[in-house]
C-alpha cells in the first residue's frame, strides 16, 4: 500500500489520474447514452458513472420485474422496493447515491420518442444495451443517420459481444444480418435459438464481462482513443476475445447520413401551431414514429406522421416527438429538408 496526500485521499478519481494520457476534466465534460437499462445497462452506466462521465442520459420504457434483481446492480441496490418502477428512474436514484457528481437524465420511452436525433449527434459516445434485434437495428439506424459513435453490447449464456460502428465507411451491425433481419426481426439474440421463445438464460457474471469490455471501449473513445471497428465476441468459458472485421455491404441502408440540419425555436414542448409557424408556407413537417390523429373514418383516430394533421393545440412531446429531435420537413418542390428542434 502506498502512501497518500490528504488531497489525494479526498479526490475520488486520484487513481485514474494516474494513468498516463488521462484527462479527467475531459471525462466530466463528457455525455454518454445508455440506450436500455436492463442488466447491460445497469453495468454500463454503473461503470461510466464511477469512472466520472459528467453526463449520462439513460433511455428505457421498461419497469424493474423480479428476475432483474439478480444481475441489475442498480436496482438491488435501490433504497426502495424496485419492483414495477421505471428502470431508468430507480436507475437514476441509485446513481445519484454512488456517484453524487454525475448529472443523470432519464426518458422511461421507447427509443425513437425517448432520445432526439440531435441528443444522438451531440453525444460523445452511444452505448447500446438492448436485448433484440429490431431494438438493435433501429438504434444502429438513427446514430447512422447522424453520424454518432455507436459502442453496442449483447450477451448469450456464456459469451457476448461488443459492436463498434464509427462511421459511415464501417461494415457495421445490420451489414452482418441477413436482409430480412434488418428491419423485421425482433427476435432476442441472446435467445434466438431457444425452440420455445421463452426467456433467455442470462447472468450477471456474463453481464459484468462484457459491460466491462464495452466501458472500456467508450472511456477510451472519450480520451481520444478511437475504438477499432468491428465486432468484439467474448466467450466466458475459455476466456477467449477475438476480433471481427465486418464489411460494409453496398446493399445496405444505414450509411446514408442526414447531412446538414437547420436549427428550429420550436422545441419538444412547443405546440404543433408553434412548429408549422415557423417554416415556409406549405412545408410538410412529419415525425419518425406514428402518432394517433382525429379525423379517421368514423371519427375514430387514425395512424400518421403527418403533423398538420394534429390537433394544432397539442405539444409535439405528447405526439411522442423526443427532445432535440431532428424533424424531416417536406418542401411543396418535393425536397426535404432537416430541423432541429430545440433542446
């Protein structure tokens, strides 16, 4: 055991400045999302909370069951009774505790409503901890369309696997799904080939193995150390890593990035009136994920993404649009056009 200075005894993150070419203030300033809070994402953002990440905003619609207790760190050691509470809320409470000086944001919502396109851009680092393929296609889909560094993890009964996405040169997640997979399947991929569909074999031992592996990838990132893109596949019975050049399949449609936005007053609180009298006359804003608008046969709500066709009245939250979205808004010349909502 080495001696310390009273400073170094009161800093909690004395240790980590130790290593060589670390920037701890650079970490503090730094945002991660943590895309699902399951037992993942529990790891993950226990991690990069301890290690000092000045920002996490965590996303998950999903309550905490009894089966979560075992391999969710954060909610086994929640203060409260856990079970049927927000995942990201209990999440957040136990954060608070363990690592006062990180700043948590919570959206207990599916991804699309929960986490704007420009929330995606603006973040240091994406960390993916969902558990299907559709959930996973569909984050991989709106980091490509911002040009986000995307770091995704999974786990099977006694292995994983770490995902790196960069950028739109790199073969990337759906590059290596069969076509069909990429924007139908939801089959878990910890459980795929499970003959009853049930739920998967899981543990906490194979959760904290790769949470690990992922962490390290995104403190990396952080202090300026890109991660290798790729798939990392870990297996916990030998021990083994190896590493996995993915190529980029031409066919493939999560390499189109946006491109420049315009940036909107309007924000997620904002009304639909407010949003529309801000653009050119007969501009067609529309929203990534279908909302319920009157006016359907019978007088019965119908499915759309048009946003004229909401109540004018209504805030663009409440018709799921997430802060910091990115609106696509179609021009009467037929182009589109991007706005970015205010945070």
């Amino acid at each position: 055991m080495t001696a310390t200075t009273p400073a170094a005894a009161e800093d909690r993150y004395a240790r980590q400045r130790l290593i060589p070419g670390w920037d701890q203030e650079r970490l503090a300033a730094a945002t991660v999302v943590v895309a699902g809070t399951g037992a993942l994402g529990n790891e993950v953002a226990k991690n990069l909370a301890l290690a000092g990440v000045g920002h996490l905003l965590l996303c998950d619609p999903d309550t905490v069951s009894g089966s979560n207790l075992s391999r969710g760190v954060l909610f086994g050691a929640a203060e409260n009774d856990p079970i049927g509470r927000s995942k990201v809320e209990v999440a957040r409470e136990t954060l608070r505790r363990i690592a006062p000086g990180v700043r948590v944001t919570t959206r207990d919502r599916d991804l699309t409503t929960g986490i704007g396109l420009g929330e995606l851009a603006d973040a240091d680092v994406v960390a993916g901890c969902l558990d299907s393929v559709r959930a996973r296609v569909d984050l991989l889909g709106r980091c490509a369309l911002v040009d986000a560094l995307l770091i995704d993890g999974g786990t099977g009964h006694w292995d994983g696997e770490v995902r790196v996405r960069r950028g739109i040169d790199d073969g990337c997640y759906a590059c290596s799904l069969p076509v069909r997979q990429r924007g139908l399947s939801d089959i878990p991929w910890s459980c795929a080939d499970e003959p009853d569909g049930g739920p998967a074999p899981a543990m906490v031992a194979t959760t904290a193995f790769v949470a690990a592996q992922l962490s390290l990838l995104a403190l990396g990132a952080i202090q300026g150390r890109p991660p290798r893109p790729g798939f990392l596949v870990l297996d916990g019975v030998t021990g083994d890593t190896r590493h996995v050049e993915v190529g980029r399949d031409p066919a493939c449609l999560h390499h189109r990035p946006l491109g420049a936005w315009e940036r909107a007053t309007a924000g997620a609180g904002s009304t639909v009136a407010e949003l529309i009298g801000e653009l050119p006359a007969g501009a067609e804003p529309e929203t990534w994920a279908e909302f319920n608008a009157p006016g359907g046969i019978g007088g019965r709500a119908r499915p759309t993404n048009r946003l004229r066709d909401a109540d004018p009245g209504v805030r663009l939250s409440e018709l799921g649009v997430a802060p910091g979205e990115i609106l696509p808004v179609r021009l009467t010349e037929g182009d589109y056009r991007w706005l970015r909502l205010k945070a």
